[in-house]
C-alpha cells in the first residue's frame, strides 16, 4: 500500500509559480509517479509523470516548458515545479504513483495507477 498526500497549491495570479509535493508513505519503492489534474466540470487529465529512476519524464502537450517534475526517492517526495501559470490551470491536483518493473517506465492512463492522493486545490486568478 502506498500512502499520498499533496501539499502547496494555493490562489496565484496568472503569470506566477506554485511548487506541488506530494510525499509518499508505505511501500514506495519501485513506484511510477504521476500527476493529474481535474477542473470543475471536466475529467480528471494527466498532466506529468516520471519514471522510478526519475530519468524518463513525460509531459502535457500543454504544460511543457513550464512545469517541471521530479523526485526525491530518499525524501519519498514527487514535486511539480509550475511557472507561468495560466488561469486555464485551475484545477484540482492529484498525485497518483504504481508499481514498475522497469526503471524508466511512465504512463499517461489514469486506469494504470493504483495510489492516488486526496488533491491540491490551484487557483490563478487573471
């Protein structure tokens, strides 16, 4: 079983920053890391994910150049660097992780990943 809880979203002005954690507990090792996002009204999308070995990462088409994820595997901690934030990022943020076999592989389907975090609200204001 993996434990997840997300920390940092809060209200920016479109044009700022905001840096997600998303620190894991329990059996973390081996784990692909995601994260999602989810706006009122709408499904729950994948925005990031990166590998175990934090090596392979894969990206939103558009997110890329300004979100950033990576990992701490001796903190047990997924981060998502956000810049430049736009009010069509609004959402709620969920961290979502699943067990590998392989060092660097990732997955954008939501369907593939079995730990989920209880969400981050991110509101930029325009």
């Amino acid at each position: 079983q993996v434990l997840l809880v997300e920390s940092g979203g809060g209200l920016v002005q479109a044009g700022g920053s905001l840096r997600l954690s998303c620190a894991a507990s329990g059996r973390t090792f081996s784990t692909v890391m995601g994260w999602f996002r989810q706006a009122p009204g709408k499904e729950r999308d994948f925005v990031a994910t990166i590998s175990w070995s934090g090596g392979n990462t894969d990206y939103t088409d558009s997110v890329k150049g300004r979100f950033t994820i990576s990992r701490d595997n001796a903190k047990s901690t997924v981060y998502l660097q956000m810049n430049s934030l736009k009010p069509e990022d609004t959402a709620v943020y969920y961290c979502a992780a699943t067990r590998t076999s392989g060092n660097n592989w990732v997955s954008r389907a939501s369907d593939q990943y079995y730990f989920w975090g209880q969400g981050t609200q991110v509101t930029v204001s325009s």
